[in-house]
C-alpha cells in the first residue's frame, strides 16, 4: 500500500534542499518490484486456486498478473507524470477532486491492509503448525500480530539490510519448488496432462475467474513502487519498464510454481492442505530427508509471510498517523513516542483490529458457521484492492492531456479499457462467490467512518488557517 503521508519537498523546501537523491536505476526499481510483488501470498493461497480451478490452476495465476500488469500500466502513466511518493489516493483526488472519494480509498486501502494481515497472520499458523503443534492457531495469529507491533515499535522494520534478506529467503523458497519440479521431470514421471485438467464445479471460465480472484491476493504490492519515483533517476523512461518488467518476471515464477505443484502433488491434497506448497516439499522427490526439508520449508514460508506482513503492519500505522495530522481521524493517532519516534497508539489501534478480524473468524467457526478465515480475509483484501486499482486506471484516464510532456509514458487506452473491465469483472465475481465478505467490508468501512464521525464531532481544530480537513491527505502531503 502507498504511504499516504509524505511531504513533496517543493512544499518543504522551495530551495530544494530537501529533496530525494535520485540515485535508484532501472536495475535497482526491478527488482525493487519483483521483491514487493513476490510476497507470500502463493505460500498461503496457492491450494485455494488449485481447489478452484483444478490441475490448470497455472492459468489463473497468468490472468491474474495480466490484470495486474495492466493496472500497473496506469499507475506507470501517473508516475511518469507525477514522479513524487504518491498512492491511489493521490491520483483520485487529481482526477476527481472529490474529498469523500479520496476518504473512501483511504479508508479502502487501510482496510485492505488489516484484512491482508489477518489473512497472512493465518496462514503463518499453518506452517508453524509444522514446526511446532501444540499452541492453538488462534493463540499463534495473535501473538504473531501483536509481536509483529512490537517490532514496528522498535524501528527495526526500517532496515533495509533485514527487509532484504527476508526478501531473499523468500525467493529462496520458490527457487527450491521449482528445483523440485525440474527433479521431477528429469525423473520423467510428471504428467503433463494435468495442467490442462480442469476440475471446477461449474464452467472452466468460471473456475478459472474463481482462481483469479483468490490468485489476485499474491498479484499486489507493486502500487509500493510509487513511492520511490522522487528517487528514481529518469523516471519517465526507466519507471514503467522496470515496472512492467519486475511484475512479468514474478509472474513467470508463480506460473511455474505452479505448475511445478500441480505436477508433482495431487490437486485434491492441494486444496484440502493449509500449507499447500509445503506438500510438494513432503513429495521427497529431492535426495533430502523429508523431515528436514519440511522443518526448512515451514521456516522459510514463515520467514516470506513474516516479511509481506511487516508492510501491512508499518502501512496501517501510518495510514492512521497521517489522517490523524489532518483532522480526520482521533489526534490520538497521531501520538509519537519520544523515545523510538513510532506512532505507537496508530500501532496498537492497528493490532487490535487485526486481532479482532482473527477473533470474529474463530468465534464464527466456534458456532458453526464455518468461515475459513484464510480465504475470507484475502477475499476481503481483493475487494477493496479491486476497487482501488479500478478507479486508478480509470483516473489515469480522466487525466489524459493533462500534465504531460514529451516524456510522459502514455499507457495504450485500449489495454487500459480492459484492464478496468478485467478489475470489474473480477470484483463482480468475488461479491457474486462471497456475499457474505460484504459484512466484513462493510463493519472495516463503518469503522473508518466512526473515526471520522469522533474526530468530526469531538475533536480538536487544529489545521492551519485556510485548509480544509484532509487536504493533505488527499494531496498524499504530510
């Protein structure tokens, strides 16, 4: 998720003193991209999609980041022509300068955050499940959220030596299944068949919609590129091929993984496990003992979710902190802590929402309702992410003619006509399979707007002279 708090140096300093050294090359924005994107949502989903599609569940991942791809056509565009740390946010008030829209994808992206963390937190417990089995999973979501806090807290989540050796082992985790898989053909025992079997309870389009909607979790994180531009050095010619580029390479390598998993584990034992990659490990195709292998696994896995989920962490917090700056939500959100600078009442808000997202599943389970949280959240997630990318594509294009100068990189309007139809299409789906996500959306909506209505009624006018409530906000200005 963009951060929707940063200053642009023009209004900090009009000198110029202050500005971001341009010192990221097209190289470094790669994979920039490619670790953002490669987060651990495959680690997490990937037996959801192979239950909904079948054998040939590889396909939904190849739609799933062509929609993506597309939506990062549009977010290149406004890039290239506001190359500053900017979000959704940003482009839709350019577009429609109209602050309860603004407010709504603020809110959208800061719910879409608590909803992906609740997701992720989840599916943490199954593979610590592997490690170790006797805390309840509920007891592990919480505690690993509430740590998690507890690290954003302290500041460590600013290293970037730490954010890249997790990125690293994360990728490391998909390289050892792709291993596997080139093991396992060179044995000449893979049916390839099976990749084009496809096992859906109504048509194969729809199984495969189906499958691209859950798919759709592991496809963002590529909007967090934005927030570089200020630091890129040509960001007109170098922003959207790294871009593109990064999204197409992670792309190949969750197709393959893919198909490397359906090649090698049944697709029933795929969908019924909660730790689906972890089965094709357990396969003992590689010369390996398999307990080792699924202790190393089940470690990396926790590494890769630990990562992505730190992100939502850290965005949720400052998502709060900033609209707090503003007037639009509670000043206490606003709150740094003397000593370690973190917004530590944001962080704990944060936390609790989290944990109750986690504690509502568990309760609804307990009565027999029978929610499975994993795929729930993320459904959650891809709904408001849907709508986020939508509107930004179609801003881009209420924006076209304006701003623009010989550099401006200008996305193929008929590409982006799909890529709006595509977000459409899928989000239709997502609300016609799930109706009941709706609550969900609706109570993390509704408590966005009881913030707003606390803040409105009882809190303090404290804005300069002359400024609106959200005005920076919705400029992406701190």
């Amino acid at each position: 998720m963009a951060d929707a708090t940063i200053d642009p140096p023009s209004e900090l300093d009009p000198g110029g003193d202050r500005e971001l050294k341009r010192s990221i090359t097209g190289k470094l924005l790669f994979f920039y991209v490619l670790g953002v994107v490669l987060g651990s949502g495959i680690y997490v989903l990937i037996g959801l999609v192979a239950g909904a599609v079948g054998g040939a569940f590889w396909i939904a991942f190849a739609v799933g980041v062509t929609v993506a791809t597309i939506t990062g056509l549009a977010y290149a565009e406004l890039v290239t022509k506001y190359p500053q740390a900017a979000g959704a946010a940003l482009y839709v008030h350019k577009a429609f300068r109209n602050h309860p829209l603004t407010f709504l994808i603020t809110v959208s992206m800061l719910s879409a955050s608590f909803a992906a963390a609740g997701s992720l937190a989840t599916g943490f417990a199954a593979y610590f499940k592997q490690v170790w089995d006797l805390p309840p999973a509920l007891l592990v979501t919480l505690v690993f959220i509430i740590l998690l806090a507890i690290v954003n807290f302290i500041g460590i989540t600013e290293s970037v030596v730490t954010n890249m050796v997790m990125t690293l082992v994360e990728v490391a985790g998909l390289v050892i299944v792709m291993i596997i898989g080139i093991v396992y053909i060179g044995q000449g025992k893979a049916d390839f068949g099976i990749l084009v079997d496809f096992q859906t309870k109504e048509s194969a389009l729809l199984g495969v919609i189906a499958g691209v909607a859950l798919a759709f979790f592991a496809m963002t994180g590529f909007e967090n590129a934005a927030n570089v531009a200020e630091e890129t050095v040509d960001p007109a010619r170098t922003f959207p091929r790294a871009l593109v580029g990064g999204m197409i390479a992670a792309g190949v390598i969750y197709v393959l993984v893919a198909m490397v998993s359906a090649l090698t584990v049944p697709i029933g034992t795929l969908q019924k496990s909660d730790a689906a990659l972890l089965e094709v490990v357990k396969a003992g195709i590689l010369p390996v003992p398999v307990g080792f292998m699924t202790i190393l696994f089940a470690c990396i896995a926790m590494v890769a979710i630990t990562n992505t989920t730190l992100v939502a962490v850290v965005t949720q917090s400052r998502i709060l902190y900033g609209m707090s700056k503003e007037d639009v939500v509670p000043a206490p959100f606003g709150k740094i802590h003397a000593a370690r600078r973190s917004p530590w009442f944001a962080l704990i808000f944060a936390a609790l929402v989290v944990c109750a997202l986690l504690i509502s599943g568990w309760l609804l389970n307990r009565a027999g309702v029978g929610v499975d949280v994993v795929a729930r959240l993320a459904t959650v997630t891809v709904i408001f992410t849907l709508f986020i990318y939508a509107l930004v594509i179609i801003s881009a294009l209420k924006l076209r003619g304006q701003d623009e100068d010989d550099d401006t990189f200008i996305a193929p309007t008929w590409l982006l006509l799909i890529g709006i139809l595509g977000n459409l299409v899928l989000l239709g789906y997502v609300l016609y399979d799930d109706p009941a996500s709706l609550y969900w959306v609706a109570a993390l909506l509704l408590l966005g707007l009881a913030l707003f209505l606390l803040e409105h009624f009882f809190g303090k006018r404290d804005r300069p002279a002359g400024r609106g409530r959200g005005d920076r906000i919705a400029r992406n200005e701190a």
